[in-house]
C-alpha cells in the first residue's frame, strides 16, 4: 500500500478534495509543497491516522488551520508556512496550537509567513517535549512571549522573527539548554539582553535585531564559546562594550551596528581571528582605531562608519587581505590614507568620506576603481583627477621620500644588518640542519633547505607574494633548476600553524590525483615549515569570478567543476580512508596554464579512519560554505563538503558569493535560488552567460536549471538527503555529454 505521496514542485493548482484520506488511510507522509493550491486546508486530513510528516507549505491555502490535527498522533513533522492561513476569528490566541499538545511525537512545526494575527498561548509549553525545530516568523504574532516557552527543553531553532512581540525576552529561555539558533529580531522586544542566555552552551547563531532592547550588553557574552554568529544591530544598546566580548576567538559575525554604545575600541579585538563580518557603525564609539584591527586576516566586510573615532588610520589596514567593504565614513579621521592599503586586492567598497583626512589618496590596486564620491568631505586630500580633489604638490611627494630617508631606510638597514648576523650564526653552528618530516609518505618528497626556500623567494621578497591567507603566506619560487613552484610558508607565531603543516603533509603526500594540488617538495625545521607546492599561472577561481577582467564561458566552467567534484570522488571514495577537505570554496581551486582545477588547502582536512563515517571538530571553515551541521555543531563527514559544492556550484554560475550583502539572515544564496527554481533560473546566473552567442535561450535554460537543481540537491539541510560526489559526478557528465 501507498506510504509515501510527494508532489512538491509540480505547479498543482486548486482545491484539496474533503475526500483526500480516501483509500490512503496507511499514508506516513503527505508532501505538497510549493504548488499553486488554495481553498481552506481540509479538516479529513486528519483521518491520516498514521500521517508522520504533512507539508502544506508554499501555497495559497486560507481560511483557518483544522483543529483536529492533534488526531494525527504519529506526527513528527508539520510544515504549513507561507500561505495565508488564520486563527479562528473569535479568539486572540493562536488556537490550533492547543490541539498539537496531543501530537507527542512532534519535532518540527513550520508555520511562519502566514496572517495569524494573535497572540501565543500559554499552553504553548504543552507541545511534545520532543519539538525540535519551531519556526513561526512573519506571521502577526502579538503580545508577550509566554514564559512557558522553557518547557520544551529539546529546542534547536526557535525563530519568532518579524512579528509585533513585545515585553521583555522571558528567562525561562536559558532552560532550552540544546538551543543552538534563537531568532527575535524585527519585533518590539524591550529591556535587556539577558545574561540568563549565556545559559545557553550550544547556541551557534543569535539575531535580536530590530528591537527596543537596551542597557549594556552582558559581559557573559564573549564566553559563550559556540556563538558564531551575533545579530544586535538596530535597538537601544548603551554603555561600553564589555572586553569580554573579543574573548570568543571563534567568532564569525558580529552586528552591533546602529545603537548607542560608547567607549573606545580595545586592542583587544585583534583577537577575534576568525571574524568576516564586523558591523559597528551608526554608534558613539570614540579614540582611535586600534592597531590591532589589522590581524583580522579573515575579516572581508568592516563598517565603523557614523561613529566619534578621530586620529589616524592604522597602517595595519593593509593587512586585511580578505577585505572586501571598509566603510569609515562620518568620523573625525585625521592624517593619511595609507598606501599599503593598495595590496587589497579583494576591496570594491572604501567609503573614508566626511572625515578630516589629509594628503594623496593611493592609486595603486583597488583604488584605481573607487569613484569621488568615496572621499568628499576632507579637508586637504589630494591625487589623481577622477578622484575630483586637487592635485598633490611636488613638495608633498619629496617630504614623503625625506621622511623615508630619515626615518624608515635606517630601521630597514639595522633590521637586514641583523638578519645576516643571524644567517650567518645559523650557518655557522647548524648548518642546513633539516629535521624529519612529520609524516610517514610511500612517495618520496626530496626536502630542500631553508636556504634554497630563501634563494628561490628573493628572501620572501613582496614582489613574489601570491597570496596571504589565515595561516600563513604563499610565494612563487624560482629554484636554482629553473624549476617555478609556489612556496606555502606556515606563520609558526599561530598555535595551529604546525598542525596545520602537519595535516596537509600526511595528506598530500599520501595522495595523487590530476585534479588535486601536487606537492613538490617541503622543507621543515625550526625556523621554517613549508611546502613545495605545484605553481598554478592562472590563479583561484575567486579571481575569475569576482573581476571583471576574467571571463569564463559555459563550458570552461562546467569543466571546472566536474574537475573539483572528480578531486572530491577520490578524497571521499578513492582512497582506502576517506579525506574530508572541510573547506571547500573557489579560493581553494586552483587553475594551471590549460585551465585544469586543482583543489588546495588541506590544513583543516580530516583523514577518517577505515570504518569512520563521522567526527567532530572545533576547526571551522569559511562562512558561507560551511554546512549547518558542520557549523553549528562541528560535525563533519564526507556530506559536509558537499554541501560547499553545492554552494560553490551555484557561485560559479551566478557569480554571487553566499556572503554578499544581499543575503541577509535566513535569506541565503541557496534560498534566492530555491526561490527562482525552475521558472525564473535564467535570471539569477551571471548575466554574461546568458548575454553570450553560444546557444539558444532555450537550452541554455534548461542547462542552468539541471546546473541549479544539482546545486540545491547538494545543499539540504540534512546530510542523509545529500547526494554523494559519484552521483554528483555522474550528473555532471551527463549534463556536459548533453549540451556540449
């Protein structure tokens, strides 16, 4: 007999017949999400008797929810968000959440994005304890959150987003102790923050934007260790903020943006390593900008503007490599812009306007595309014309060589004077001293010495930087041979440098194949941890994507990406233990003189035991990428890189990265395509692919529709629903066999 009926995404339109349990009464799961159907939910869907999941959502049902659905004493899952369903009219509270107490096997209840228009009764804590997932935003909630809310102690996600809350944030919150995403925000929360949410060990991911919260952040904060993401921006917060705040290390997100805190930056904030998004502006903070904002070498969007900070800006800007939006505007900066900020190749927003800025603004880099606009509102700025400022004296740029003369070449001359005491100190009392390899390889890798390494860089010359990433640098080399190699040099000031160094030996030594990055050779001993790597003349894959100077058609990016998916089959299934990259993204593809990827990057790599399918780690990828479970729990397995797949899939066609500042909260990239899938795929890919004279419209429709169907099959939310890296392979040289 039928258990299992699913017609999602199949354009249903109309009524649901009152007869729909008719000859189904064994059905344990009713899925017709997504159609065109409407009318009123009917009331005999409750005679599924053993129904376990229903999912009604994204259509146009009305009317209200049926009360009998607490008959449905097997369901787990009840999904009805996104329609235009209502409460009884007669009665304030939600009241159909009354009948799902006698659901006890309820685990996710799905109601958001519908017209409730009430408030949330007390005997909401009456629900099955075994409620997991609670998601009713945007749906005209009203009133007070019922401190009841703390009975349902197994609770991962709840999210009362974007409805007419008020009062305080309950305490009993801090009993949902297995809580790892809370959303309030866009409500009109009042009062403070409460530290009874420090309570709350596992919780990854905290928006309570877009309230009337106030008083001063809890100092407790900062020690919630698993927070990763923390949403403040637009309520009433006052005070300085507390220095324990820049204690969690791991942090990825912060948004303070648009309250009123106060006080000055600590220097303290250079040691949220792991930080991309940091949102301050729109506040009172005063002083300077610490120095130390310079070692965020992950940090890619910075915001301070409308802010009191005055004083210089720290040269150290110019170690932010992965920034790509600094907006210093509406301050009391003073000084110059410094030029070694022209090394940010990444940067396509610099807004340092309305300040009181002084000299030449930089040419050089990314600044040769910001426009005037950027830098009005200074006093005494000068340099090129299509800035619209006045052109720097002469006399300016000789007190700049004079004070280079003065002041910088002699620390230069001591620092080399002592740099070849200690060469030749080494040379002297150890030689060439190589330690062993900390692996143990069946393939040969000849070791070269610290001073080939030196040699071949030009003494790790800048001009001979290719990049610089959270562990470390990597130069192209050119070897005494005539050999060209890229030189990955591990920063051994960092604690995880040397295992990072490690992991990436045990892997890449142990393993070949033509779509994985080849290791030359490595040089380790105590001044020096580096690999040899095979150079790759045209660059990561981000460079292709994110500039307008690269082009990449149709096929060379299928091509691409059936070399990444081919490199993964062989981690995931082609070598006698599993290897999970953990970190997958277009940075990490590398692309050699015929266009060739090659994956790189496996400092935070897993190697599984033979019979391991799963562990954990405490080591994070790259927001964006990362999948939920991966990110909100530290579990990894084979999954966890497909879902990076899938996102970079859907990045490589649409160039948008998952970070872009039109994702915002629960908006994501895979959500912006789920939402233009099937009909409207041709509008969200890049709009060079569908500009070029390659094909018809039409095919080329229906190979971005199979591309994004791909992408969204890789990136469900449960792993076990994910496809595998054979099957994904298979699918993708079908679809190149197909069109090309």
């Amino acid at each position: 007999m039928l258990q299992e009926l699913s017609l999602s995404k199949n354009s249903i339109f109309g009524n649901l017949p009152s007869s729909i349990a008719n000859g189904l009464s064994n059905l344990e799961s009713l899925v017709l999400g997504s159609n065109q159907l409407s009318g009123e939910i009917p009331a005999s869907v409750s005679n599924f008797s053993k129904l376990s999941k229903l999912g009604l959502d994204q259509n146009s049902f009305s009317g209200r929810v049926p009360m009998n659905l607490g008959n449905l004493h097997n369901l787990r899952t009840l999904h009805f968000g996104f329609n235009h369903l209502t409460k009884g009219p007669s009665v304030l509270e939600l009241d159909f959440l009354m009948s799902l107490q006698n659901c006890r096997k309820l685990k996710s209840i799905w109601m958001g994005n519908n017209y409730f228009d009430g408030i949330l009764p007390k005997s909401l804590g009456n629900l099955s304890t075994s409620i997991e997932n609670f998601e009713t935003d945007h749906c005209g909630i009203k009133g007070i959150i019922p401190n009841e809310i703390g009975n349902l102690s197994n609770l991962i996600e709840l999210d009362f987003g974007g409805n007419e809350l008020t009062g305080r944030i309950p305490d009993t919150l801090g009993q949902l102790r297995k809580l790892q995403r809370l959303i309030l925000s866009v409500n009109k929360l009042r009062g403070p923050v409460s530290a009874i949410l420090c309570d709350l060990v596992h919780l990854y991911y905290l928006d309570l934007g877009n309230n009337q919260l106030s008083q001063q952040l809890p100092k407790c904060l900062g020690n919630l260790t698993s927070l990763r993401e923390i949403y403040l921006a637009y309520n009433s917060m006052t005070s300085t903020l507390p220095s324990t705040l820049w204690n969690n290390k791991e942090i990825l997100i912060l948004s303070l943006a648009h309250n009123l805190f106060n006080g000055s930056l600590e220097p303290k904030i250079g040691k949220i390593k792991s930080i991309t998004v940091l949102h301050l502006s729109g506040n009172r903070f005063s002083g300077d900008i610490p120095s130390t904002i310079g070692q965020l070498q992950n940090l890619e969007n910075l915001t301070l503007s409308n802010n009191r900070l005055h004083g210089p800006m720290p040269e150290s800007f110019g170690n932010l490599i992965s920034l790509t939006k600094l907006d210093l505007s509406k301050n009391k900066l003073n000084g110059v812009i410094p030029k070694s900020m022209e090394k940010l190749k990444y940067l396509v927003y610099f807004n340092v306007s309305f300040n009181e800025l002084t000299g030449e603004i930089p040419n050089g880099g990314p600044f040769k595309n910001f426009t005037s606009d950027f830098f009005v509102g200074n006093r005494e700025l000068c340099g090129a014309s299509h800035f619209k400022v006045k052109a720097c004296k002469e006399n300016t740029r000789i007190s700049s060589k004079t004070r280079v003369l003065k002041y910088i070449l002699p620390s230069i001359v001591v620092v080399l004077i002592l740099a070849i005491t200690v060469v030749y100190l080494l040379r002297r009392h150890s030689g060439n001293t190589l330690f062993p390899a900390p692996f143990t390889s069946p393939i040969t890798v000849k070791r070269v010495s610290y001073y080939e390494v030196l040699n071949a860089t030009n003494n790790f010359g800048e001009e001979n930087m290719i990049g610089k990433g959270s562990i470390g640098s990597v130069y192209k080399g050119t070897f005494s041979n005539g050999t060209i190699a890229a030189i990955k040099v591990f920063n051994l000031d960092l604690e995880c440098a040397n295992q990072s160094f490690d992991t990436e030996c045990q892997i890449l030594c142990n393993i070949r194949h033509r779509n994985l990055v080849k290791v030359i050779s490595s040089c380790s001993n105590l001044d020096l941890k580096a690999l040899v790597l095979e150079y790759m003349p045209n660059g990561n894959l981000t460079k292709w994507l994110s500039s307008s100077n690269y082009f990449l058609n149709l096929a060379q990016r299928l091509e691409i990406m059936i070399d990444v998916a081919s490199a993964l089959e062989y981690l995931h299934h082609g070598y006698p233990s599993s290897i999970v990259h953990c970190d997958l993204k277009p940075t990490n593809v590398l692309l050699d003189e015929d266009m060739v990827a090659h994956v790189a990057d496996f400092g935070i790599a897993k190697l599984f035991t033979k019979d391991q399918r799963i562990s954990i780690t405490k080591t994070l990828g790259t927001i964006g990428y990362m999948a939920p479970e991966y990110g909100s729990t530290g579990l990894v397995s084979t999954m966890a890189d497909v879902y990076s797949y899938g996102i970079m899939l859907m990045e490589t066609f649409t160039k948008r990265k998952p970070t872009d500042d039109m994702f915002v909260g629960e908006f994501t990239i895979r959500k912006w395509v789920l939402e233009s899938f099937p009909d409207k795929i041709a509008q969200i890919v890049d709009v060079d692919l569908v500009n070029a004279d390659e094909d018809s419209i039409q095919a080329k429709e229906s190979y971005f529709t199979l591309i994004m169907e791909l992408a969204l099959e890789c990136t469900t939310d449960l792993p076990k629903e994910r496809l595998n890296t054979k099957d994904v392979l298979t699918r993708l040289k079908k679809i190149k066999t197909q069109f090309f």
